[in-house]
C-alpha cells in the first residue's frame, strides 16, 4: 500500500493524517459476508449489502476526493481531499476562493479534539477555532460521514430507526455516544442521513440542532458503493432547511484502505 499524498493545506496534521490513513496498513482485513449483518435490523442489512461487495476486505479508513460548492456568504466553487476512519477521526483539506484568493485549510477530528484552521491566500486567517464545542460538533460529523466508510459498521452500534426504512448508528466518540439515522431505499441504496448535531448554526447558541445529508447519487469504488453526489446543512427536515444548506459536493474518487 503507498504511502498516502496529504495535501498541502494539511501537511502541519501530516502525523495524523498519515495515522488515520495507514489505519490497516499492518492487519489482515477480514473479507465482508452477508452473515456479519445477520444480527442488525432489516434496514441496516439492507444497506450493508448493498453497499459492501461478498468478499470486500473490511477497511477501516478511505481516502476521498470531492469538488462542489460551499456557501461562504454565497455559493463559492471548492476542491477537497478527505481522510475518513471512523470512530478514530477524519480531516478534510479544501480549497475555495474568496473576493478571487483562495482559501485554504482544514476541518478535522483526530486524537479526541477538533479543530478549524482556514487561510486566506495562505496567509491571513480567515477561521481557527478549536475546544470543547468545536470538539463535540466535529465528533457528530465523523458519526455520519460513517455513511461514506461503510466497510467501519463493526464500529457501530446498530437498533432500528423510525420505521423499517430506518436504521440508527451509533458511535462511542472520545467520551460520548453520537447518533446517526439512516435512510435506507428498497434496493438498499442510501437516500439519507439526519442526527441532532452539536454547533451554532448562523450564530445560534450552541446546542444541538437538526443536520442532514441528502444523497443525489451513488457510486461503486473497489466494491463498496458510497454516496457520490449530496447535499448537506443545519435545520434539515424543517422549513429552514434551505436556509441551513451550505454544502453540495460530487464524490469524484475513494481509496479505501
């Protein structure tokens, strides 16, 4: 397995993202079976087998790639690279452009904290933030960005949602438990993912609001099917979901390893 490239906008957590990456690099993977989800509900069944190939080694981490839109004030274009290995953490390096500069940094979860670092021209900063807020709304981030990783749902904590088409995932993350409900189609084909996700959407105390990710279309990498074009925001499932939609991205390659 080659060492994984870290973009440069996150090469000063280069420790962490190669951690996060390498996760399997020294385990012999077991390969996927139907017999695995046996025990989870129908729902969750549903998805797993459709989403992860018979035979499939079971890698904890994936590295994505991604371009879309993210509203910074209005809809600005953006490229990312993303490591993800749920429960451990995830990193997301981007880049967007501002008044014709780009902006550049990061979001991750990694080591039990979370942390913001964006740059402006590489230089100014435009948002540093960590602590225990920022902390506790990246961990509900890594619970359903899970739905990108699904090769990691031993990880979880499986019982059945709102109806038969649901199913909730959950995750001890640091020292909480973050939840995640899945949306699950007839053919098992993932049309959705909602939680109470800690944050301050448009500068609302912090607490824990309704977030969501809606899943346009899907795509096959070396036998597991993700999520490749999806929106995402706060105030998901109410009549300020518009409003609270800031992301929109095309899954545009996965490394799983």
């Amino acid at each position: 397995m080659s060492a994984p490239q870290i973009p440069r906008a996150a090469r000063s957590m280069r420790r962490e993202w190669e951690q996060l990456a390498g996760s399997g690099s020294s385990k012999q993977l077991a390969p996927f079976d139907d017999s695995m989800v046996a025990g989870l509900p129908e729902a969750a069944r549903r998805w797993l087998t459709h989403a992860i190939a018979p035979g499939t080694p079971l890698w904890p981490s994936v590295l994505l790639t991604m371009r879309g839109e993210i509203r910074l004030g209005s809809w600005r274009p953006f490229t990312a690279t993303q490591v993800l290995a749920p429960p451990h953490g995830f990193i997301w390096a981007a880049t967007a452009r501002l008044f014709g500069l780009p902006v550049t940094g990061f979001d991750r979860y990694s080591s039990g904290s979370g942390q913001m670092n964006w740059r402006l021209g590489g230089l100014v900063p435009v948002m540093t933030a960590t602590g225990t807020d920022v902390t506790r709304s990246a961990a509900g981030r890594l619970a359903g960005e899970m739905a990108l990783a699904p090769t990691t749902f031993r990880g979880a904590t499986w019982t059945s949602g709102a109806d038969a088409d649901h199913t909730v995932a959950t995750w001890r993350i640091g020292d909480r438990d973050e939840r995640a409900e899945f949306a699950i189609g007839a053919d098992g084909g993932l049309a959705g993912v909602v939680m109470q996700r800690w944050g301050n959407p448009n500068g609302a105390p912090f607490g824990r609001y309704p977030f969501g990710v809606d899943i346009q279309a899907e795509r096959t990498f070396s036998g597991v099917t993700i999520g490749s074009q999806l929106s995402a925001g706060w105030w998901w499932g109410t009549e300020r979901q518009a409003e609270g939609e800031f992301f929109r991205a095309t899954i545009t390659g996965a490394e799983f390893r």
